[in-house]
C-alpha cells in the first residue's frame, strides 16, 4: 500500500507539480523584475521633463501600404514632441499599389517637421531600413512600421529615456494589439484578438520589463525601435542574412557596445492590427521562431553563456524559457491519450485534465492582473474589459507553441522567407499535387495499355 502510495505521488508529482512549480517560478520572477522596472525606471522617467529637444529621423518602411500607411503618417503629426524636430523618411519597397499617391496626399497635409519619399527599385525590408538610415540627418533614429500606430508622447517618451540615461543604445516601445476594425467580427476572431492582445500586454509589460532589469532584452520590436545614431552607424545596420533582421541587429549592439544598455521604454507605447486569421498568426510564429535559431547561430559566444545567471544575454536561456519550460505542457498532448490505454480510469484521465488546466488557467490570471496593475489610461480600461481572456489564454498558448515549433521544423528543411504558407495550405496542396500524379499516372498507364493493345492487333492482322 505504501509503494502504492509513494509511486502515485512520484508520478503526479513529476507530471503535474513540476511542469507547474517551472511555470509559477517563472511567473513569480517576471513579477519582481517588472515591481524592479516600475520603482526604478518609469517613475524616475516620469518625473523629468525635457530642457532641450534633439532631432529624430524616423523611419517607414511600406509596402503596398495605401490601406494603412495614412494612419501611421497621421499618428507622427500628432506626435506632442516638437514636429519641427522630426524628420520623417518613408521608404517605399518598390510596392505595385498606390502607396506612393497616398503618400503624396499625406505629405501635403500641415505639417512643422520634414516628410521625403525614397523609392527602391527592389523588395527586402533590410534594405528600405538601411535607405532610410543613411538619408536620415538627425541625432536619433526611429524606426516605425508602416501598419504600426504611435500613442502621441511616444516619440516625446522615448528621447527622454535616452536623455536621462547616456549610455541607453538602443530601445524598444511597448507593443500593444488594436481592436479589430470590425464590429461584426465572428466571435472566435475577436476572441483570438482579444487573447492576442493580452500576450502583447503581458508579454512587454512584465517580460520585457524583467528583461530590462536582467540585462537580457532579446529583440528590439521592429514595429518600434530607437536608437542613437552614432551606434547605429557602428553596426552593419539591417542584414537580410535572417528573417528577423531586428533581432540580429539587437545582438550586434550587444556585440559592438558591451558598457552600453538596451531597454524597453514601458510608456512609449505603438499600437498593431491584431493577425486577421490563423494562417497569418502561424506565419507570424513561424518567422519568429526561425529569426531567433538564425540568430542565435551567427552569435555562437551567447551560447556558451551560463543559463542560470540571471543577467546578461544568454541564447540557451532565452531557449529554457521559451521552450524548454514550455515543454511539459506538449507532452500532455501525448500523455493523456496513453494513460487511458495504459490501463487509468477515463475519470482519473479527465480529473488530470481539467486540474492542469485550472493550474495554468490560474498562472495567467496572475499574469494579467500584475498586467493590469502596471498599466494606464487605455491600456487598463482595455485589460479591465478582457478580464474574461484568463480562461482561454492556455489554449492560446498552446496553439501558437506549436506555431512555433513549426519554426524549428522550417530552419532544417525551408530557405528562409518573409511570408510563411500555414501547413494546412501547403497539406492541400501536397494532396492535389499527388491527385494530379495519380492521374497522370494512369493517364500514362492506358496509354501505353492501349497503344500495346493496338500493336498487337496490327501484328495479329
């Protein structure tokens, strides 16, 4: 009975605490780190005011944007740092819709700052960032995607960060995702949005806040990121060598100014249309996690980095918590079906089930009320209506692990690429690939059945 007793324990213990205690540790430390961030940074931030104003280029890349690229221009007018230190470089990245129409109307509308259109004979994002870096005349650079929105005092938020701390290299902004467009969304897209939303919110106030603290901030956002232009240009700048050139660009200022920091600057805050569907967020994952193995293979002195030291950049610990730690959750995929075959009661199989769903159910609840509370204006009324979003984040997460996973899987048998076709597609088009083989196939088989039967008639006559 004690055996009994003891292996019971023994194998709930390892399959369900463990996973757990990894995952509340994690949590608990993210936690503390983003408390740190908060008493030590934004409060100070928030109490200066700027004396002086430097220049700003800021960057856009756009291609085929005429949907979305009036509204990012729209979002740097409003900007309350002053405009007429502002000079805004659109590249266009040879796009075949009216983008550049759009931009002349735009560029037409009052404005204090300067605002060019550098057009390039080729495609490659790389590329139209570097254009614009070097047409850029100004103190810091700021590179701001095209479908990417900017809150008014981002910009103001961002040079003071950099004012106050001389030996800030580079930094990112807070991300946060747009409500959809529409109001008839189907109730499952804007639940995808919703829990889209909470990831970004967590993810930047609380995990890049701990990285912040900890030294080992891991990309900064292409959507939105700063930099002195000084460092800037002691890099080799955008590389198309990796599908995640900001990534690479991170590691390079990491590399190239060891005595200098990069940050997350939590108050300047953008704003990103959530993914419109599944095939776009799987694209998204996929090109996320391959950017960072990319990554990590070009900076081989990060990995022989010790994991368990909390700071400093370290690509093995960057690979624990994002997947190693994940890990245990994937197993279940396998293990639960088993159990039931290996002779556990279909309610003993279930009662795990629904318990290690609770568990993580109650992680992120954490998660996001630690979110909540280090958020304001917008961002907390928008976290207080998708209170509900606690429930359904496992499943969430789940999903976009094994999008990402699908990463791992792309670097040994795919080039690298932008755009990411989602399995489903590519499974219909093997299967119509191998209809029209099969047909084929038989195709040829009749033919040479009939043109033998034929020769054989005519031997016969």
């Amino acid at each position: 009975m004690t055996g009994n007793l003891l292996g019971f324990f023994i194998f709930w213990g390892i399959w369900l605490l463990v996973p757990l205690m990894i995952d509340g540790t994690t949590a608990i430390s993210y936690f503390i780190g983003a408390w740190k961030y908060e008493r030590s940074h934004r409060r100070k931030r928030a109490a200066f005011q700027l004396e002086s104003f430097p220049s700003v280029a800021v960057i856009v890349p756009v291609f085929n944007g005429e949907s979305y690229l009036a509204n990012c221009l729209a979002s740097l007018r409003a900007q309350t740092y002053p405009l007429d230190k502002l000079h805004v470089v659109v590249v266009d990245n040879h796009s075949t819709d009216a983008t550049r129409e759009v931009f002349h109307v735009e560029q037409a509308k009052p404005f204090d700052g300067r605002m060019e259109l550098i057009s390039l004979a080729f495609r490659g994002k790389a590329w139209a960032l570097n254009a614009g870096i070097y047409m850029a005349d100004s103190d810091f650079v700021c590179n701001v995607d095209s479908d990417t929105l900017l809150r008014e005092d981002a910009i103001y938020n961002m040079v003071r960060a950099f004012v106050m701390d001389p030996k800030l290299a580079a930094a990112t902004g807070t991300v946060e995702v747009m409500r959809p467009a529409r109001d008839d969304i189907h109730p499952l897209r804007k639940a995808m949005a919703e829990a889209e939303f909470v990831e970004y919110h967590v993810a930047f106030r609380i995990g890049r806040q701990f990285q912040s603290v900890t030294k080992s901030l891991f990309t900064l956002a292409g959507a939105f990121s700063f930099f002195r232009k000084e460092v800037l240009l002691q890099t080799s700048l955008y590389s198309n060598t990796t599908v995640a050139e900001d990534t690479n660009l991170t590691f390079e200022v990491y590399q190239n100014f060891p005595g200098m920091h990069v940050l997350t600057v939590a108050e300047a805050v953008a704003y990103v249309e959530p993914a419109p569907d599944l095939a776009s967020l799987y694209s998204q994952r996929v090109r996320w996690q391959r950017g960072e193995l990319e990554v990590m293979s070009l900076y081989p002195q990060y990995l022989r980095r010790n994991p368990f030291k909390l700071s400093g950049v370290s690509t093995v610990k960057s690979l624990l918590i994002d997947h190693t730690l994940a890990f245990p959750r994937v197993v279940w995929t396998f293990l639960f079906p088993m159990m039931f075959f290996m002779g556990y009661p279909l309610s003993l199989v279930f009662s795990a089930m629904v318990a290690m769903y609770v568990a993580y159910v109650a992680i992120d609840a954490l998660y996001m009320i630690v979110g909540f509370v280090l958020s304001e204006g917008e961002s907390r009324r928008r976290m207080r209506g998708a209170w509900w979003v606690f429930a359904i984040l496992p499943i969430f997460r789940y999903m976009t692990f094994w999008f990402r996973f699908g990463g791992f899987l792309e670097v040994l048998m795919e080039p690298p690429q932008w755009r990411v076709r989602n399995p489903w597609m590519q499974t219909l088009e093997g299967l119509l690939q191998l209809r029209g083989s099969v047909f084929a196939l038989f195709t040829h088989l009749s033919h040479t059945r009939l043109v033998a039967t034929l020769t054989h008639m005519l031997k016969g006559g």
